[in-house]
C-alpha cells in the first residue's frame, strides 16, 4: 500500500517547512458538534498513538476555539448518524516544537476526507449513513473532487460493499488499519473532517423510538441525482424505452425468506401480466441489480436493507415492503420515508403477515439473529403470546429480534388486495411527463382602500398582483390566502380567494386598524411567502 500515495508528488521539504512554520489551521463550519464539518491544513495522525494531532504554532489557526468544550462532548460526530459517542472526532495538541522528538512525518499528497462507516457491512446503513452523505460532502467542498481521497477511521476491514465506497474517487479509499503502513506520522496536507447529514432521513432509535428524521432536507432530486452517478460508474444505463415491464422480488436467502417465493412469484406475475424475477445480495452482482430495479414496475421485498436498494427505481415504480408477523409496519419506516420523500415518485405499500400459523419463528438461534433462548422462561413465554413487539429503542431488543428474524409463508390474496388497494391497472412508471413543483413567490403591490358607511359598517377592499414568477409558469390553479386580523387581537379571519382583489364588510368594523397577509398558493399545496404585513385603517 505505501506506494499508493507517492502518486501526486509533492515537495517534500516544502510540506515539512509549511507544518513547521505554520503548524496546523483549521477552519470549520456549524455551530454544534453535530453539524460541523472542518478543513484542515497539516492535521496529522498519529498511527501509534491513533490519535489526529493539531501542532500549535505562531502561525496555526483553530476555528472554532472551543476551549475545553472540545470535549463536550466532541468537536465533531466522525459518521452522519448524530451525536453516536463511538462516532465522535478530537485532536490532541502539541507544539510544532515536540516534532524534532517525533517520527519524520510521512504527508498524504491528496486531498482527504476524513470520516467514520457507520455499519459498512449492512446495505441500508452504507447508502443512507455513508455513500450519500459521502457524495453530498464532496459536493459541498470544490476540492473534494474525483481526485481526491476517502480516509474510513472507523476501524472496520473493508466490508461487504466496499466495491461501492470505490465510485465515489478515483482513489483507492484507505482503512484506518492501513495507515499504519503508510508510517508512524501521517500530515495530511489538505483535508475535511466529517460528513454532511443534510441527506439523511432516517434516525435508528438510539434515543427515542425509531423514525423519520424530525426535519428531513433531502428531496428526491437529490437522490436521484446520486442514483445517477452510481449508475454511471457501475455502467449501468439507463433504458429509456424500457422493451419489457416487470416485477423484481428482491429476496433474502439466508434469514427473514419468504417461504412460498415460487408461488407469490407467480401470482404477481399473473395478477399484473408481467414477468417476474427474483434477485438476491447472494446470488447476484450489484450492478445487475440495479440494472434490474432501474428499470422495473415494481420491487416487492421483505422489511431489511435490500430494500434501500428502491433509490434506483424509476419514477412511478412501486415498493411494496412485507412485515413478518407481530412487526407493526406504522414503526419501522426507512424504505417508506424514502419511496415517499417529495420528488421520489414511488407508490409506497405495506403489507404485514397477520395471520400467526404463517410464521416460523427460531428461539434457538442465537441472540443476534433472533433466539431467545437465552431469557427466563416468563419473558420467552410473554414474547411468544405477544401479537404486537411494543415500541422499543436500538439495537438489541430481543423482541424485536426474535419477530424480525421470522420468516413468513405470504397469504398471497391478502398480498394482492392490498396492492391493489394502490395499483389499479398496472403498476410503474406511467407515461406522464414529472414536473417538478415550484412555489409561489410574494404577491406584489398589496394596497388596501376602506370605506365606512355610517356607524357601523366599513368596507375594507384589498388588492395585488401576481407573484412575478407566475409569469414564467404553467401552473394548474392559483389561489391566494388573505389573512385579516383586529390591530391586538390574537385571532385572524382566513379567505382563499381566485382573484386578485376583493372587498370584505363580514366583520369589519369602522375606525378600526386590520393587519392584513397575502399570499399566493399554487395548486392548493404549495404555499407562498406572506407579503410584508399590510395596515388598513377603516
Ligand atoms: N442480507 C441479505 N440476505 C439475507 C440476510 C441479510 O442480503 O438473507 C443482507 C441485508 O440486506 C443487509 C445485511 O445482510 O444488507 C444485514 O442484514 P440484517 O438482517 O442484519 O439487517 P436488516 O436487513 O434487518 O437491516
């Protein structure tokens, strides 16, 4: 390996001048520890220590100075999933001076990204934690480009999918374990140290119950766009004018099978006149499963990690997820978030097995593919009778376990009810053309005029024009929301309104001041911004 590096060649004595002279400088971005991401000049490692070290100098920069809040708890989460306190980033400090007593620094010529896998071995958790985060980080500073490095500090080997860490550079990424061949001081020259979670949508349920992320940034854009570049470095491209429409039933063959696949096989293949075809992690080479999904009317799967893999069907394409018994599909979401994040464009549909002779369990098996054994007879024989596992947080809740790991025998009649509950005619993609949606900008001009008649009547007419990117788009239906409220009162009276002006006299009394919001809203769902608020005295 420790040619590897010699590939860019850098000035060796010029590298040590600038560490000597300059020490380290770090300049990051966020304001917590969870969403900070940092670029370092000269960060070093220590491979003996297996320690970063920041090497202080006249001239060594550190921003944020947190003091001793560093450690409080970190100055950085090292994976995307937040605040995991086996996934946190620190530095020691020294200064530049302790280097005359140190190994010769050895430098790492490219530009690096330092960060953690968070479970490189299981499908869901390396395209949600690592590959897109990876990818969007890289996006997100110029000079993480194809040329630069990818450094896993985690400490794992390579790991089952390792093949897909090696799309996202040019260069071969570097295992923590493998630094120490490189020598006993690495510099990195230029480097960024942890990943985006702005694509994220999932939280596994370290602290509270599994679920959606509270505030999801990604939309299906985004995810689609990193499906693309996938595609394009596996070779994979993308049939237009599909030949054939099918079904993909992604199998699993070692644990959670379906035990009937032949006949559900066939029944989706008659139900929907298509044919259908089983793939499997084991049996198949990744590119041709996603060659596969890229292109198919639906992907019918088991609950579990495969079913990431719906980010590369196409749009219109539907994802149907089956729950073994006793596992409430309500709680266990990340394949839904992700079919039903905006723009994504997948029929979602979950089916449990509700019917308990269908299941077969295994409390033999060890604890961690299911067994519970392991446990006193009263707790066995209360997960046993229990119809539904309670809420419960990660990762080793035998309950969940033990229902998780079952495998089912599929009431295909139920099955096709459902689905077609969903699919009326034929599932995939339709041949509609996808607009994305764009919202309303502020509507412009708002002016309001009153008139009083005697006492205790008044007229309030307000009026506005388009929004000014109206102009530019088709849109379907446009309405506008005016809000009036009392000058000091709390509540507000809500119209949607067609037109661009109107006269209210419901409620308006005279010599009285009325705030007044405006905004335009396109086919019933998209809300505009409020103008800036309008005062009307009558
Ligand atoms: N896996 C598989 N076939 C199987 C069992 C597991 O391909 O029969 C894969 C699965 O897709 C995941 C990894 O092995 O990538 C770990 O599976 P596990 O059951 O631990 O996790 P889950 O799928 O529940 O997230």
């Amino acid at each position: 390996q420790s040619q590897e590096l010699s590939q860019v060649q850098i000035d060796y004595h010029a590298a040590l001048q600038a560490l000597v002279e300059d020490g380290t400088r770090m300049v990051c971005t966020g304001r917590m520890h969870t969403d900070r991401i940092c670029r370092f000049e000269s960060l070093c490692y220590s491979t003996e220590a297996e320690e970063f070290v920041f090497f202080h100098s006249n001239a060594s920069v550190m921003l944020p100075n947190l003091g001793s809040r560093r450690f409080q708890p970190a100055l950085l989460d090292l994976s995307s999933v937040e605040d995991h306190n086996t996934q946190y980033f620190n530095f020691v400090e020294l200064p530049v001076a302790a280097l005359k007593f140190m190994p010769k620094p050895v430098f790492v010529p490219d530009v690096a990204l330092i960060a953690n896998r968070f479970n490189p071995d299981n499908l869901m958790h390396v395209f949600h934690d690592d590959l897109l985060p990876i990818f969007y980080t890289m996006q997100q500073f110029p000079d993480l480009d194809l040329e630069s490095r990818l450094f896993f500090m985690e400490g794992w080997s390579e790991g089952l999918h390792f093949d897909l860490y090696k799309l996202l550079s040019n260069k071969q990424p570097l295992l923590r374990e493998q630094l120490k061949t490189l020598g006993r001081l690495l510099c990195f020259t230029k480097s960024y140290v942890g990943l985006s979670k702005i694509t994220t949508w999932y939280q596994y349920g370290f602290v509270q119950p599994q679920g959606p992320k509270a505030n999801i940034l990604v939309s299906g854009n985004e995810i689609r766009h990193f499906s693309k570049f996938m595609m394009e470095k596996l070779n994979v491209s993308l049939e237009e004018s599909a030949s054939e429409e099918y079904i993909v039933v992604f199998s699993r063959t070692i644990n959670r099978l379906i035990l009937n696949e032949a006949e559900l096989i066939l029944a989706l293949a008659q139900e929907f006149q298509m044919k259908t075809i089983t793939v499997s992690i084991e049996d198949h080479s990744f590119s041709h499963i996603v060659r596969l999904i890229s292109n198919a009317s639906m992907l019918v799967s088991m609950h579990g990690a495969q079913l990431v893999m719906s980010l590369f069907l196409p749009r219109g394409a539907t994802v149907v997820e089956l729950f073994p018994y006793a596992i409430n599909p309500e709680h266990y979401t990340p394949y839904k978030t992700l079919s039903v994040l905006p723009g994504m464009d997948l029929q979602y549909i979950a089916w449990q097995n509700t019917d308990q002779e269908n299941t077969v369990t295994f409390p033999d098996r060890p604890w961690d593919q299911g067994g519970i054994a392991h446990l006193d007879k009263a707790e066995q024989e209360r997960i046993i009778k229990s119809k539904e596992v309670p809420r419960h947080l990660c990762c080793r809740n035998p309950e969940w376990l033990f229902r998780v790991y079952q495998d089912t025998r599929v009431d295909i009649l139920s099955l096709i009810q459902v689905i077609r509950q969903t699919v009326k005619l034929k599932p995939g993609p339709k041949k509609q053309k996808w607009t994305s949606d764009l919202y309303p900008g502020k509507v412009r001009d708002a002016k309001c005029q009153a008139s009083v008649q005697g006492t205790s009547e008044a007229k309030l007419s307000v009026s506005w024009q388009i929004p000014w990117n109206l102009k530019y788009l088709k849109v379907r239906e446009v309405k506008y929301e005016v809000w009036i409220q009392e000058q000091g009162e709390n509540t507000y009276m809500p119209y949607i309104l067609s037109h661009q002006n109107h006269t209210f006299s419901e409620n308006i009394k005279p010599f009285t001041i009325y705030v007044v919001w405006i905004r335009c809203i396109f086919n019933k769902n998209l809300l505009g911004p409020f103008t800036d608020v309008l005062l009307c005295s009558t």
